[in-house]
C-alpha cells in the first residue's frame, strides 16, 4: 500500500507540473540578497527534507526488513520460533537505527533554529542603523564559511559576529542569564568560551583581506560579538582583546556615534563589491 501511495503522488505530481498553465514571472539571473541566517535557514530546509525521509523510512523499511529476514530464515528450514525472532529483531533493529537518526536531526534542527533566530535578532537592530547612512550585509561566503553580519559606513568596517546560546533549562535567581566580558575572556555559566570572540577576530581578518584583494586598498575591520537573548555585563579588567561584545539593541546607537574614517567612494565601493557577493539567494 506504502508503494501505491508514492505512485499516486509523485503520479499526480508530474502531472501537475505538465498540465500547469502559469510560469514563473522572474527571469534566471534575478537572485536576492542573503537575509540573517541564510546558510543556517538552507541547513533548516535540508534537515526537514530529511526529517520526512526518514520518519517515512521509519514507517516503512522496518515491516521490509522483518518480511525479507523472516523470509531468508523460511528458505533456510528454521522453525516457526526463530522465523519470528529473526523477524521481529531486523525490524526492531531498523527501527533503532531511524529512530536514532530522527532524534539526532531534531537536536540538529533546534541547534540551527536557535542560530538563526540569534542573527535575525542581531539582523533587525542593523538595520536600524541604516538610517544613518550604514549598509549592511548578512551571511556573507568566507573563505571558511561565513561572516554573519557586514556594515559598511563612512565610520568605517565592522565584522559582527553572533553567536545565540541557550539559557539554562530552568529560571532561576541566579545569574544564569548574565554574560560577563572582562575585555579578555567571556563567560557562560560560570564557564569561559572565547570561541566567539575568536571567530568575530578571525572573520575580521578575513574582511580586510577580501577588501584589499577586490579593492586594492587596506581597510580596517574592527570585530564585534553580538550576544542576542542574554544580560551582558562588561568588566574591563582585562582590556587586551580586539573585539568588542555588546548586546544586539547597542548596536545602532554603537555605529551611530562612530566617527568618520571612510570616504564615501570607498564606502560605496566596498557596498558595491559586498552585494555582487551576497546576490545569490534563488528560492
């Protein structure tokens, strides 16, 4: 029956697809700018695609696999005993094995669903910047993977990096939604993770080395974590780090007061060169 119903489907869709009247209005070449979060929102499409594969391969494969090992040990003369063992074991065997990817998929889901709601979050106080004459990019391809979040503004360069962490799994009193930064070492829950701020330093880099090699011209990129959801408390004691952190809503009022260091042909230039980069989106 599982058969015939994918028959009928895939059947009535081709048929819909041959038979339909209407064509997509816009041409090929016509592509979007990446929004926040765009490689982390593919990577979500990509895991419910195979979420639906799976729970279909979860339903179907294990009543295949118990029939062709029940079958298998019937050629082979055993008894009626171990033709249902040998059965019920491949189909329990086949169930753990699809029910483990499907828990391993959801976990992957929430992870990447948590990551681009924290760039869209970050993404919408950018653009509050805009105003002020800032241009700002969103996921834009590194040569390792990606830079969340470019402005570009006669006050200069900044590569912004997010980085959205779960809070504990129960509200306390304590101080388990705080983030501290002592200009050197950020902490979560008690625990030190400079991992972001070595990613934003990183993505930094990066952005001057793209600019030079497109430009020609050296332009500082100063590197900015953003931490969206979470009270930051900054504690100065250790001011030996490049990058800044601050909490998403500083963000405006942060770029707002920097001072210019950019002519606006340069700032043109580089906005120019950035969207040529980021125009790639096609669904």
């Amino acid at each position: 029956m599982e058969v015939l119903y994918f028959a009928v489907v895939i059947g009535a869709l081709y048929w819909m697809r041959r038979t339909r009247k209407t064509r997509w209005p816009f041409s090929r070449e016509d592509k979007l700018l990446r929004g926040p979060g765009e490689r982390l929102r593919r990577r979500l499409i990509e895991i419910d695609e195979q979420f639906i594969w799976e729970l279909l391969a979860g339903v179907t494969l294990p009543m295949v696999a118990a029939a062709s090992a029940a079958k298998a040990a019937q050629v082979v003369g055993l008894g009626n005993t171990a033709i249902l063992s040998i059965g019920l074991g491949s189909g329990l065997a086949v169930i753990g094995v699809s029910a483990g990817r499907v828990v391993r998929l959801a976990s992957q889901r929430a992870d990447h669903l948590l990551g681009w709601f924290g760039e869209r979050v970050v993404g919408e106080q950018l653009q509050l910047a805009t105003v002020h004459g800032w241009r700002v990019f969103h996921d834009v391809p590194s040569a390792t993977g990606n830079v969340d979040h470019i402005a570009v503004g006669l006050g200069g360069v900044f590569a912004i990096e997010t980085k959205a962490r779960s809070k504990l799994g129960r509200k306390s009193s304590g101080v388990d939604h705080i983030a501290y930064f002592d200009g050197r070492d950020l902490v979560w829950h008690r625990t030190k993770d400079n991992r972001g701020l070595d990613q934003a330093e990183q993505n930094a880099l990066w952005v001057m080395k793209w600019i030079k090699d497109e430009i020609g011209e050296r332009v500082h990129a100063s590197p900015i974590l953003a931490l969206p959801g979470w009270w930051l408390e900054l504690t100065p004691a250790r001011g030996t780090r490049l990058c800044r952190v601050v909490n998403p809503k500083w963000l405006p009022d942060l770029l707002a007061k920097e001072r210019p260091v950019l002519p606006q042909r340069l700032v043109d230039l580089i906005a120019l060169r950035l969207e040529a980069r980021c125009r790639d989106v096609e669904d």
